[in-house]
C-alpha cells in the first residue's frame, strides 16, 4: 500500500506512518549535507537569518549531480544519512520532523525521532534518475559555494521513499 502524503508534515500525519509504509511525497522538501548542515547550525547559534525554517520540514540528504540543459536537475539519489547523525538532533529540536537518506542512523538519532514525533525516510540508493523524475522544481537558496551540497529548495510530487524509523522508533535496520 503507498501512503501519499502532500507537505508539510504534520502531528497527525507522522503518527500515522508505520516502519515499512511506502510513502509518496508531494510538496516542498530541502536538501543538505554535511557541510550544509553544519554552517546552518552555526548560523543558527549566531542569529544569521536562515535559508528556511525547519519546522515541519523535512531535509532530504543529497548531492545532485550537474543539472543536464533542460532538465530540473540532475541524478539525485539519497546519500549515506550516517554522516548527519552528529547534526541530527539539533534539527529536531529546531523543528525538523523528517528526514531523508539511506542507511541506518545512530541510537541517539533513533532517540531523538522518538522525543520529538519525528520520521526517517529511506529513498532507494542506485535510483537516482527515477527519483530526480519526482522532482518538479530545484533552487538553490543558501550557500552556493558548496556547489552539490548547497541548500536547495525542492517541489516534488510523488517522491518515492520509505518510512525506515517512525515516530516510535521502531527501525526497519533492526529487523
């Protein structure tokens, strides 16, 4: 069964979602990786004005490929989620209530999803081109000079994904 959800999250949404559900994803999404998150969250701590508001959001971790002439963007398929485990948290505190990657996440993580009615999504590592195809709009709104790793805000409908961890904690890597 696919679960289509149109963005934001919300409470009543996300308790809803079970380990396993295929869920299809319509709506505004943002991108970043590690470097991204990490000037993000110092800008946070330094009151710069950030890139968007992470509340009710979800991030999805990923790094494009060039964007091909008349394209919306290139191959953009989930990157390894571990290497924002150390930032994770802090975005769930700051509101954040999905994110989306591939691979499994630490136990602190899986903590914080629970403490805060947050989800882990999984995409489909190695079908990037398939996922770039849910991808309706790309636009790069916060530092450029990480080039893949800049923030994008992304309009996707029907973005293929997975719940991997939800709002209980319960996780599909633990299986």
């Amino acid at each position: 069964m696919e679960i289509k959800i149109t963005l934001p999250l919300t409470d009543e949404i996300l308790h809803k979602l079970k380990m396993g559900d295929k869920v299809l994803l319509s709506g505004t999404i943002y991108t970043a990786r590690d470097a991204a998150h990490k000037r993000f969250l110092e800008d946070n701590k330094n009151e710069v004005k950030l890139p968007f508001n992470p509340k009710n959001q979800i991030i999805y971790y990923v790094g494009p490929s060039p964007t091909k002439p008349g394209d919306v963007i290139g191959s953009s398929g989930p990157t390894t989620s571990y290497r924002m485990d150390s930032f994770a948290c802090e975005f769930m505190q700051m509101g954040l209530k999905g994110m989306i990657g591939k691979g499994p996440r630490n136990s602190e993580v899986k903590e914080c999803i629970k403490k805060f009615g947050a989800v882990y999504f999984v995409a489909i590592g190695g079908a990037a081109v398939v996922i770039s195809e849910s991808i309706v709009k790309s636009e790069i709104i916060a530092y450029e000079d990480l080039q893949s790793e800049a923030v994008r805000k992304l309009e996707v409908k029907d973005f293929p994904c997975y719940v991997a961890i939800d709002t209980e904690g319960n996780d599909i890597f633990d299986r």
